[in-house]
C-alpha cells in the first residue's frame, strides 16, 4: 500500500489560478518529545542539513574549546550560521583562524561566491575568486578546528565521520533528539562535514531542548544557554542581510532562533513557548520552507502577523521582472487549518 502523501503546505498562484504547489511535513514539539502539532510523516528521516549546526556546535563549548581560544559570541554566532559571506562573515572567520595559529587553507570546507548578491557581484568585478572562508559554512568548520586542536586530535580530516569531533558532534545530535546516534544514517553534506539524518518528530524534540534544556546535564544546558545567547543577539552573523533567519529573528518572541537547511528544511527554537518545530518541503524549495515556517510562527503566536517578516514571506506577493504583482506565495489549506 503506497504512503499517503504529505500535504500541500505551500501554493503559488499566476491570476486567478494555482501555478505551483509544494508538499511537506512538520513537527511541533516540546522537550519531553511530546507532538503539539504535525502535518504530513514526521516519522521519515530526513537530512537536516544545516537546520542542526547548534547541535553540531555543542561539543565546541562543552569541551572547554570556546573559552581555551576565548571564542566571542560572534565567533559563536558564526559557529552555528550558514552566512552569506558579507565581509564581516569573512573577518569574523579569519580572525577566529589566526588566532588559532591557522589558514584558510586548513578548513575543509571549498570555496563559493557570497550568497550576499552586492557582495559576490563586486568580487566578480573586481576579478576576485572566493576562498573558503566565503563558504556559507566556514564559521561551522572554524569550530571544529577549534574543537580539534583543543581536543589534541589532528585538524587534518576532522571532516571525517571517524574523527573525535565528528564523532563527538553526532553524539551531542542524537541525545539532544532522542536518537541512538550510532543508528542514525549518515551522509555527506555540501560542505564536505557528516550530515546525519533524524525524523522531524526528533529535529523538532531537539529544537524544543535548545528552547528549554532544563532536563540536559548542568554542562549542557550552560552550553545551549551560551550558543542561544550568540545567535539571538547577533542574528546577522548566524544569517546574513534580508536572509530568512537574520529578519525572522528580529520581528519574532525575545529569544526565538530559527535556523534555515538546505533542500527546503528549516527548524525553529521558542524559548518563551518551550516547543520546538522541524519541517521539511519535499522538493526542497526554499521559498516554500520559508512561508512555511513563518506561517506556523505565527500559529504559534511567536510572530506577530503584522510584522516584517510575516509580510516578507507569508502572502508574499509575486512580481515580475518589470515589478508588476503576478501572483501570491501563500499558506496551502492544510497550514491554513491548523
């Protein structure tokens, strides 16, 4: 018997008529693991891709890493982030590397053009070619080395799923979303790190426990309270100008972080309401995750409806290339009825 397909979440119109649709899951959940509110399989492991880096980053400050090569909360923030290689993304990452007595070289993640347009068309102007520092992920992997030389272990493969710090970060992912971490199938990630796959059942568990780890060990609740600290107060770092993220963080309930993936995953944590979400668009479409997530924001009331960011991405207007309004990017029936 076929799976019954999960919902349409996502719709976009041209006229009168639905152009597009975008199907998906998600999970609402608080730190007992407890569903609040679902849609679609949330039982489907799914690669969270960069939606976890938190939890990647918990090892970091929990071995003493962060405080032995004095890590700023920016550094943090970017520890976490998926930037946009704005040139203070690039700084804050250059610093934390020499300071450790390192390169650019020795990140093992590879180079892209900024995701940040101005920046990346100014590079190509000016005949510059980006360097992994660029990397929407090089603040993820100046943290590893970090987390490795501290460790004592060799920064060279601390990409490697068999390395102390791997190893150590998908310890801290599985216990944060009630896993067995041994048991969770692994892939590779676009930055060349181990990508760990987890129903959105245990994502959106994980997400709850950054929003309230009052039953985590003294040392990680500590750690979860300092990564939280970072992100909330320096959303840019985590994020980039007008990314989801930077503006979403802004507008929402004091201290909620959310937390953009690839391939149309986006999680979010809300301190105030003690819950955690995880979803996941089936093609992948970013702008899809992002009304999605915005939507159920304001479900939730963590958002208000009147704010920026719900404008900016929920009944987001369709313009063409002359600016005119073609259509609508909306909430698909059964968002809408939740």
């Amino acid at each position: 018997m076929a799976a019954k397909p999960d919902p349409v979440l996502v719709e976009l119109t041209r006229g009168a008529l639905v152009e597009s649709v975008h199907r998906g899951a998600l999970a609402v959940c608080d730190a007992r693991g407890r569903v609040k509110l679902s849609l679609g399989d949330i039982a489907r492991p799914v690669f969270p891709r960069s939606s976890y880096k938190m939890m990647q980053a918990l090892p970091l400050v929990e071995s003493g890493a962060a405080d032995a090569f004095s890590v700023t909360p920016k550094e943090l923030a970017l520890a976490c982030a998926s930037h946009s290689g704005e040139a203070f993304h690039v700084a804050t990452a250059g610093g934390w590397l020499k300071r450790m007595g390192l390169k650019a070289d020795a990140l093992a993640c590879g180079p892209h053009l900024p995701f940040h347009e101005k920046t990346a068309h100014a590079m190509i102007r000016a005949g510059k070619k980006p360097t992994r520092l660029h990397n929407n992920c090089s603040g993820k992997h100046s943290g590893f080395l970090c987390c490795a030389l501290h460790l004592g272990a060799d920064v060279k493969g601390y990409e490697k799923p068999a390395h102390a710090v791997q190893k150590a970060a998908r310890q801290a992912i599985g216990e944060m979303c009630g896993l067995d971490p041994k048991a969770m199938p692994a892939g590779t990630d676009g930055c060349a790190a181990p990508n760990f796959a987890v129903p959105l059942k245990n994502l959106a568990t994980g997400f709850a426990r950054l929003a309230d780890p009052q039953s985590l060990s003294p040392t990680r609740v500590a750690a979860v309270y300092r990564l939280m600290d970072a992100v909330t107060r320096y959303p840019l770092y985590e994020s980039g100008s007008g990314r989801f993220d930077a503006v979403t963080m802004a507008d929402a309930l004091p201290g909620t972080m959310t937390k953009v993936g690839a391939e149309g995953v986006v999680a979010a944590a809300i301190p105030d309401l003690g819950l955690g979400i995880a979803l996941k668009i089936e093609d992948g479409a970013a702008r899809a995750a992002e009304t999605a997530m915005a939507s159920v924001l304001v479900k939730l009331g963590a958002l208000k409806s009147s704010s920026k960011a719900a404008h900016a991405f929920i009944d987001a207007p369709i313009l063409n290339w002359r600016g005119d309004v073609c259509g609508v990017k909306r909430g698909g029936a059964a968002l809408k009825a939740l």
